[in-house]
C-alpha cells in the first residue's frame, strides 16, 4: 500500500479510504505524511485499525484518549 499511495497521490493530499477494514492503507498514509480518513461497518475492524495507528504513533493526539 506504501507504492500505491505514493504513486496515486500528491504531497499533501488527503487519502480516503471508505472501506478500512483494518487500517492497512490508512497506516500507508500516515507513514507518507498525509492526512487520511477511513470508515468501516464494522466496529471490530475499526478498533483494530484505531489501535493499528495508535501503536505507531499515528494518530492525532486528541484521538489517543479514549474513554
């Protein structure tokens, strides 16, 4: 996912992905420095892909906290 977010975006574009499942493209992103934006149906893959990024270091800083 890291060549393809490369070569089908511009620096400082932001990357949607409607489909997350588990982050995969969204972590992509994040490591290239752009802003990203993903949904998904599903609550479990959402949480996986939230942790995904939080372990790396890739979310904002006002998403980290969860209550």
């Amino acid at each position: 996912m890291l060549f393809l977010v490369d070569a089908l975006t511009k620096p400082g574009q932001v990357v949607l992905d409607p489909f997350a499942g588990t982050g995969t493209t969204l972590v992509a992103a994040a490591l290239q420095k752009h802003k990203f934006l993903g949904c998904d149906l599903s609550e479990r893959y959402c949480r996986i892909a939230i942790k995904r990024l939080a372990d790396l270091g890739l979310l904002a800083p006002w998403k980290r906290k969860r209550t």
